[in-house]
C-alpha cells in the first residue's frame, strides 16, 4: 500500500478498506503531527520552573514523615500551593517571595523531629 492508498483506522490505529470512511496515510499522519503538538508542554519559566522545583522537593520530603502522618503533610503541601494557583504569572515580586517564604518552610518542616503537621 503506498501513503496515498485510501484506509481507515479501527479502535487500535490499524488500517482496514471502508469505503464509508476514508483517511489517506498522509492525513492520517498530519492529525497525529497535530494532535501531538496539542498535547506537548509549553516551556517553563525559570519561575515556573522552581516553583515546580519546591513543590517536588516537599512532596518527596513527605516520605520522609512517619506513614500514618503522610497523608496529613501531602495534603497540607497541597494546600499551600494550591492558594496561590490563581497567581497572575507576571506578578514575579510576589511570586519571588512566596519561594523564599516556602523554602524557609521547607528547611523548617524537613527536620526529622516535626513529625505530623495537624
């Protein structure tokens, strides 16, 4: 079958003769080129970027907390960055100081003797 001969895909991506609906290997090819560039992540800002830094340094300091209290410190991370998820991206100052501010909390919380956070 050359790319111009006339198929269809089934439910898993082969290619069966419908004459009721029919794809050229081209287009099928060009949808997939676009479905794939929907599906693919803008570049981050270096804001961006240690903001999301933080987040996963937090979330992976919670397996350090005891098993029954990890559930607590996940949620309370959550939390904190969820209440500025609606921060405007170029408020750089007030995004500038909240890292400040959670990586304080950061090196606070990881001390192994804080053990539960409610």
């Amino acid at each position: 079958m050359s790319h111009e001969e006339v198929c269809t895909p089934d439910s898993r991506g082969r290619s069966s003769h419908d004459p009721d609906h029919t794809f050229t290997y081209s287009t099928l090819l060009e949808n997939a080129i676009f479905s794939f560039s929907l599906t693919t992540m803008a570049r981050l800002s270096g804001l961006q970027r240690e903001v999301l830094k933080l987040y996963r340094s937090c979330m992976r300091a919670v397996r350090t907390k005891p098993v029954e209290n990890q559930e607590h410190w996940r949620l309370y991370v959550r939390e904190e960055f969820g209440k500025h998820r609606k921060l405007p991206k170029k408020s750089f100052s007030v995004i500038e100081h909240l890292l400040r501010v959670g990586h304080r909390r950061y090196e606070m919380y990881s001390n192994p003797n804080i053990k539960d956070i409610h």
